[in-house]
C-alpha cells in the first residue's frame, strides 16, 4: 500500500469526516510542499492563506524553537512579554490608542469583534450586526450566523439572533438594513472565500461615512487579507478606510494558530477584566511565531514584493484568461487571485495537482491562489506555466465532454 493510502485510510477510520482531504502532504520548503509519493508541488495555497513566510522558514523555525526552550505558555493570569510586544507591533500601524485582544482563530477573533460591538451597543439598547451576502466570517454559531451564505447554516438551527444581511458593494442596500437596533457593519475588503471579490473603494468610503452619520461601529474582517497579502499590513488600508475594529488570523502567525481583534480608541477598553477571554489567547510561543512574521516581512521589504510579484502573477493569469473562452474572470491583487471558470472547477483542481501546482477551487466556480508573501518573480511565472498546461488540458476534456 502506498503511504497516502496509509495516511487516507487511517484518517478516515479515525478522523471525524468533515472535510474532503486531496493530497497528503508531508513536507514543506519555501513556497513549495512535497506528498507522501514524493511529487513535488509549488504551493499558491499556503495552508489557505497562512503561511505567509512559505515552509519552514529559518526566522520562524528559529523564534519558535527559541520560545519553546525559554517559556511556552503562562495563561493569561500573568503577564508574558511578548504580548505586548506584539500588540505594539499591531496596533502602532493602525490608528492612536489602539489596543489588542489575541485568541487563536479567525473564528474566535470576529467573535471578539462580535461580542466587543454587543458590549459597546448594549448601554444604548441596540445589538444588531449587518454582514454582507456571499460573506464567510467562520464556523461557530455567532459567526456562521454572521456569513452570508445559506450553505454553512443548514442543520444548526437555532441560530443567535441579532445579524441581518445587505448587499456587498450596494450601499443602498445597507442603509436599508439599518434599523434603531443596529450596532455595527461587518465586512471583507475582499470576500475570499466568497470567489475573491472585491469591495469597491467606494463602497467602504461610503459605509465609513454612513456609520459615522448613524453612530455605528464599523468592522473589518481581516482574516485573510490582513498581514501584508494585499501588499499593505491591513487589508483595508489598501482601500483608504478605517474601522472601529478588526479581526486577524490566518497570515499572523506564518502557520503558527493565533488570532487577534485590534480596536481603535472607541472600543479597545470595552472589555474589562472577566467579560472576555481565552486560555490560549497570546501565549508566548504564538506571539514569538507572530513576532517572526512581522519581523520578516518589515526587513526583507516584503509588501513592496507582494505588489511587484502580485501584479506580474495577475498579468500571467490574465494572460492565461485570454486564452481560453471559459475563462470568466481574472480578480485580485496583492497575493490573491482568483480566476472565474465555466465548468468543473474541482476537475481543473486535480489537473493542477497533477502538473504540480496547489490552488483551491472556491464557491463552486472560482480557482483561488493564495501564495506565501515570499514567493518570487520566477516561482510565479513557474505557477503560472504549471495552470496554463492544466487549462489547456482541461480545455481538451470539456471540449471533448461536450461535442
Ligand atoms: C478563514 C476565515 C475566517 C475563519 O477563520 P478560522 O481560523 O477558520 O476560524 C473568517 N473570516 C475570513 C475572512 C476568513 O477567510
């Protein structure tokens, strides 16, 4: 038996059966990853948007070694050095007086965006939380509740009360939606899992303004574009707004599980001693990893990389787009790409694996990539070559599927 066939066997005996595994994957360098058979793979996944510096990089490797033979967790009944330190690191590039609250998802961190705007909202009696259709704010009961998508609720009934859903990019759509409950807006720059799909500028600018006119919070879900992948720290300073608050997970901490909600001077002493928390939250080794991260990016110049080296692979999958007519649409920036395809988008996944290349095919139609940051010009001209043979691979079979 093969080892992947080991690996798939085991976990299916042993392993609850909510996800769908492809590949085993059992090492990892820079921007590449290699399976059990030994087939290597440039890997544009990069654990959905986590490993932002690639595999096993010799910064990360080092600080969390390091922490891990000084002092690994303390809880939060006592002080540890690095939790500042890396909340500094945080809040000093967002807006004066900003604090952090560090928990270890992205989840848990938008439930602390969730429970931070409740707190605020509850002295004046109003609780209620607009997000966006086509949203994905996570998987516990408030932030499934919080998504825009039927898909992740069905079977969870009764799900908390208190979130109500407008159109992204419609601003019309959210002042409706405003009521005298209302307490915050909720929103992606970039709904990623949602098929990479961009906020207007516009549109955030205008609900910046509205929730100003309103007395509402306003709420980033930074999860997966916070970190540098759009080729700033923040997300939404790509998009020249601030919000009252947001959430980080993913990227912060290169593959290492933290989280964080990062609010601005209106919200950031909401929470007092025993109205919020979490055992893990800011432990010592995660925030070393974190530590690492921005560490890295900031030396190695990297968001200067994200935008030179995003750019040059968005021209390649345009290129690829103007080659095959089932190609839709080619959407993104920064390191986050998707490409909107006609057809079995899971068949074009496979057809990828097999040339050696890792994406996700997202909301049923769209190929996503999201690299490490430090991928290279020739990494994504090699990306891009591996999903031009797929395509056209791909080309052959549907061609051949429908005549
Ligand atoms: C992944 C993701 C989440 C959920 O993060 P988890 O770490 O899986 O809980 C929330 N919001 C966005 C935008 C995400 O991409």
């Amino acid at each position: 038996m093969s080892r992947t066939m080991d690996i798939a066997g085991a976990h299916e005996t042993w392993v609850v059966p909510n996800y769908a595994p492809a590949l085993a994957l059992v090492k990892g360098k820079g921007a590449r990853v290699w399976d059990a058979e030994g087939n290597e793979y440039l890997d544009f996944l990069a654990g959905i948007a986590v490993v932002s510096l690639g595999h096993a990089h010799p910064a990360w490797v080092k600080a969390i070694k390091t922490q891990a033979e000084t002092l690994a967790m303390v809880s939060n009944l006592h002080f540890n050095e690095l939790q500042p330190k890396l909340a500094r690191r945080l809040a000093s590039r967002f807006v004066e007086g900003a604090k952090v609250f560090f928990c270890n998802s992205g989840a848990e961190a938008n439930e602390a965006l969730i429970k931070v705007a409740r707190s605020w909202g509850s002295c004046v009696g109003r609780h209620e939380i607009i997000t966006m259709r086509n949203s994905f704010h996570g998987r516990t009961l408030a932030t499934l509740t919080a998504t825009g998508q039927d898909k992740v609720k069905k079977g969870f009934a009764p799900l908390p009360e208190g979130f109500v859903h407008a159109d992204f990019n419609d601003i019309q759509s959210v002042r409706d939606a405003v009521t005298d409950k209302t307490v915050a807006v909720m929103v992606e720059v970039i709904q990623a899992e949602g098929g990479v799909v961009s906020a207007d500028k516009s549109f955030l600018q205008e609900l910046r303004a509205l929730c100003d006119e309103k007395d509402l919070l306003l709420l980033v879900d930074d999860v997966q574009c916070g970190v540098g992948r759009l080729g700033t720290w923040f997300g939404f300073q790509s998009f020249d707004v601030t919000p009252d608050a947001f959430s980080l997970a993913k990227g912060l901490g290169g593959g290492f599980p933290i989280g964080a909600m990062v609010a601005g001077p209106k919200l950031c002493n909401v929470f007092q001693p025993g109205s919020h928390g979490t055992t893990f939250g800011g432990n010592p080794l995660a925030c070393a990893a974190a530590l690492a991260v921005i560490d890295t990016i900031e030396h190695d110049h990297l968001l200067d990389q994200v935008r030179s080296v995003g750019a040059r692979f968005g021209g390649h999958l345009r290129g690829i787009a103007a080659e095959f007519d089932w190609i839709k649409a080619v959407r993104g920036t920064g390191l986050i790409w998707g490409v909107e395809i006609e057809g079995p988008v899971k068949r074009l996944e496979a057809l990828m694996f097999a040339q050696g290349l890792i994406g996700v095919a997202t909301a049923g139609k769209v190929m996503r990539f999201v690299p490490p940051l430090i991928v290279t010009a020739q990494d994504v001209d090699a990306a891009a070559e591996k999903f031009r043979a797929a395509c056209r691979i791909f080309h052959e079979e549907t061609k051949g599927a429908t005549t």
